[in-house]
C-alpha cells in the first residue's frame, strides 16, 4: 500500500465519520470532530513557529542581529498580560499601535467604499441597467430614512426598494447555497475519485 | 383514534430530512460517476481576467500577482481557479508571483504550483516565483511597498533567496508592471488589495472568491475596482474552458497533435464544445465535472422549494376551508 493509498484512506474514513452526523450523532463523528480539533492546533502552532516566529523574529535578531526588531517582539508580546488582572493594562499598547494603522486605512477606505461607489451610481441614465441601479439605490435609501412614514405614494417608493433588496438577498442566498453543494461535491469528488477512483 | 389520511403534500412537509440528504447525495454522486457534458457559459468577468492575463504572454516587463488567502475548507471551490490560471500563465510564458498571508494558505499555495507545473518545464526565479508565506502583521506594509519596490517589500522568496537577485526581477518594479493581482480569498481580502493597491497605485486587481462571497463584490465590479471574477466552482469551469479552447488548444501538424494557443475570441468560444472524456488530466476539468453534480444537484433543490412551496399553500388553503 502507497503513502497515497493510506493516507486517502484514513481522509476518507474521517469524511465519512463527519458525514455520519447527518444520519445522527454517534461516537465516529464524535472522535472525527475531537481528532479535526486536536490536529488543526498541533498543525497550527509548528506551522506558525516555523513560519513566523523563526524568520521574523529569531533569525532577524539572533543570527542577522537586527537588534531594532526587538522593539515590535516586545510589543507584540505584551498581548500575552491580558491573562493577568494587575499587569492587563500592558495588553492595550500593543492594540493602540494596532488602531493607528485602522486610523492610517480611513482615507483610502472612504476613496475606495464611498467615494468611487458614488460616483458610479451618479452615471447618465443611458441604458436599462443604469436606471435599474438609479432606481435601487435611491428607493432603497429613501427606505432607510426613517423621519417619515412609509405611507401612501412614499409608501409605495419604499415598497420598491424592499423588492430591490430582496432580490439582493435572494442573489446572495442562491450563491451560498451553490457554495455549500460545491463544498460537498469537493469531499464526494474525493470519495469517488482519489479514494475509489470511480471518476474518469 | 381513527388516524387523519394523509395526502401527497403531508408526507412530503413531515418527510424525514434524512432522504432529503440521500436525494442531494445521489443527486451529485450520479452525474460525477456518469459524467455528461453539460454547456459552460463563460461570463465577462471571467473574460476580462483572462484576455488581461493572455495580454501579458510572452512579456518580461509584465506579471501576475496570485495571492492565496484561503485555507483548505474553500479548496473544492478555489483550488480549480488557481490551478486553470496558473497552466494559463505557465501555457502563455506570464511571469507569475505568489504569496500567502495565512499559514494554513502555504501548502494550498505549494499544491497548486506543483500540481499546475507537471505538465510544463518552468524554472522557480525565471518563470514564476513563490514569494511564499508573509505573517498576516505585515500584509499591508507588503501592499503598500510592493507599489514602490516589490523587491524591497519582500525582500526573500520561499527558498530564501534575495527576490531582487533574480533573473524574473530584471524588468519587473512595482504595480506598473506586475499589473494584476489576483487574490483568492473565502473573505472580504480582495478588498484591501481595492483599497490600497488599487486606490493609491492603480493596480488592477481581480478576484477569484467562493459563491458566498461573489454578491458581495459585484458592486466593485460595476464601478471598475474589480477588472473581472471568478465566482466560486462555476467561475472555475469558465477558467477552465477559456484554457481549453484558447491557451492549450490542439491542432494536428505533421500528423501529430501539438498545442497552439490561439487569441481570444467570442466567436471560436460561441462554436467550441470540449468533450470532457477527451481531456486525459481531471484535475484540468476538475470545476467542469463539478458542475455536472451542481446543474443536477440545483434542480433538485428547486424542485423540494416547488414542492414545499406547493404544499404549504395547499395545506393553508385546506385549513382555511
């Protein structure tokens, strides 16, 4: 037997085990979900070792002698006194560092969610799609003005906006549905194909 | 207590989910073993990437950026999109980076290039380099200096190596030339690349995002933010297709079949029809197969939301009466 064949079928028998659940909970979905946990930390805490803290902080100061990266390691490492509740306060200067760069992405943000968004939707009304988007967007604006009351014809303008955001929703829900049964096709085209080799 | 008789809409409302799940099983494991062709409409979104990325073949002052911000959970959607433009890269000689910003994100980022080179002679450094994985700490520095000097913000590949010692570098400085990122996340990621690449240095910027996601990025796609989309397994089999019929197309010289790519075009794409047993790889028809079990597995859903529906307004009706 290969490296590949056991271990496409020890990947199989804990996607079965997962799958058991949908039939009802039993002890194989039990110890599949306790083994997906203990793996995801054990696979977690080596990967970002080797991958963060060997070359980003070890390697810069012990073998480089970046001395300077020992200021952001110290930082970084008063995240940890949040476990404490005399030395807790330390925790906040690390997160206050971490709000200046919120601070630094405002006006980009504001350039690139509200500003370019609004100039589009400020577009010559020249074709059905243009309208459409004129008409969504101020029905739907008007819909969340609240100092007056969605009745009569200002009723009925906000009443378009609900159907515009329905379809919206609706748009969103049938795409998370495609995205579960993709989901599920990935693991069946596993069981079929890698394991059982059923797919031509 | 004689028992109320039950008609066809009852026993459908009080059915044991549980033969719903067999319904859904079958629905997607049939088409898969019993595959068909059914017909992949390619949209402009996935176009758009595509006629960007055949732009830069065969150009050393030009690449693709490919950011992998994804974990194995999204791999059946994702996967098939990064491999189709990483053979439309290597198939087209694009220079092509790659980097992660996720630990889990590495061996996906890793898998993909392996499994995309098989088939290709592409040397790491000259044709593509793998950036390798960047602590998420320092992703928006990278970002950002990646529009003044690649070399600088990166500093070492996977391998260690010094980014602007390599031969791939030579012509290659910032966002002007490595002129289109592509991020494929299962989150919101793509919006930073928007909001700092796009925003400050005018880089284009696609994404290849699972379904969940795809509503929410339309809006940047409408206003130009976004130049194309690959949305979730379906966009995947367009990629797929696009590879097919344009950049590994086959024609028989001297008697021996023998790949030459060809531009895009509408047309040649409204008359092709790729037979899906004839493509001997399946990892390259992986999204295609896929959408086979979707196109089933979605009539079945809508057919249980007709019935549903029908039975609820049956049943209130009969109340009513």
């Amino acid at each position: 037997m290969t490296f590949e064949a056991i271990s496409n079928f020890i990947a199989a028998f804990f996607t079965l085990s997962i799958f058991s659940f949908l039939y009802k909970d039993n002890p194989f979905y039990k110890f599949a979900e306790a083994m997906f946990i203990g793996v995801s930390m054990g696979y977690a805490i080596p990967l970002v070792y080797n991958l963060t803290f060997i070359p980003f902080v070890y390697r810069p100061i012990f073998v480089e002698h970046n001395f300077w990266i020992l200021i952001p390691a110290l930082m970084g490492s008063l995240y940890i006194f949040r476990f404490s509740k005399n030395l807790g306060w330390l925790s906040r200067y690390p997160i206050v560092f971490g709000m200046a760069i919120v601070g630094m992405g405002v006006p980009m943000s504001m350039h690139a969610y509200v500003l370019v968004q609004v100039r589009t939707a400020m577009m010559p009304i020249d074709s059905i799609n243009t309208f459409l988007i004129f008409l969504g967007t101020v029905t739907i604006l008007l819909y969340f003005y609240f100092s007056k009351a969605h009745k009569g014809i200002y009723g009925k303008i906000t009443n378009i906006g609900i159907w515009f955001m329905m379809v919206g929703f609706g748009a969103s829900f049938g795409y998370t549905v495609m995205a579960r049964i993709s989901l599920l096709i990935g693991r069946i085209q596993f069981l079929m194909g890698d394991w059982l080799g059923l797919i031509k | 207590m004689a028992k109320t008789k039950m008609n066809f809409f009852d026993r459908m409302q009080a059915l044991d989910r549980r033969y719903i799940y067999l319904v859904v099983a079958l629905a997607i494991i049939l088409p898969l073993i019993i595959p068909f062709n059914s017909k992949t409409y390619v949209t402009e979104p996935v176009e758009n990437i595509y006629k960007k990325i055949d732009s830069f073949s065969g150009r050393k002052d030009r690449a693709v950026l490919m950011c992998f911000s994804h974990d194995a959970s999204t791999m059946a959607e994702l996967f098939p999109m990064e491999v189709a433009i990483l053979r439309h890269c290597f198939q087209r000689n694009v220079q092509v980076f790659t980097i992660c910003f996720m630990p889990p994100a590495k061996p996906l980022m890793d898998f993909a290039l392996q499994t995309a080179k098989e088939d290709y002679t592409v040397q790491s450094g000259v044709d593509y380099v793998n950036f390798g994985y960047k602590p998420y700490g320092i992703f928006l520095p990278i970002v950002l200096g990646m529009g003044d000097d690649i070399s600088k913000a990166v500093e070492t590949d996977d391998e260690g190596r010094i980014v602007s010692n390599l031969e791939i570098m030579k012509e290659i400085k910032n966002y002007n030339e490595m002129n289109l990122v592509v991020d494929f996340a299962a989150s919101a990621a793509v919006q930073t690349w928007i909001t700092y690449a796009r925003a400050r240095f005018g880089a284009n910027v696609a994404a290849g995002v699972t379904a969940v996601m795809a509503a929410d990025n339309f809006p940047y796609l409408q206003t130009g933010q976004l130049i194309g989309m690959l949305a979730g397994l379906k966009g995947a089999a367009e990629y797929e297709k696009l590879v097919d019929v344009f950049a590994t197309h086959k024609e028989m010289v001297n008697g021996v079949e023998t790949v030459v790519p060809r531009s895009f075009s509408k047309e040649i794409l409204k008359e092709s029809w790729i037979k899906l047993s004839d493509i001997k790889n399946p990892v390259y028809k992986t999204a295609r197969t896929g959408m086979n079990a979707q196109t089933v597995a979605h009539i079945m859903i809508i057919v249980f939301i007709a019935l549903g529906n029908i039975g609820y307004f049956v049943n209130k009706k009969k109340n009513e009466n």
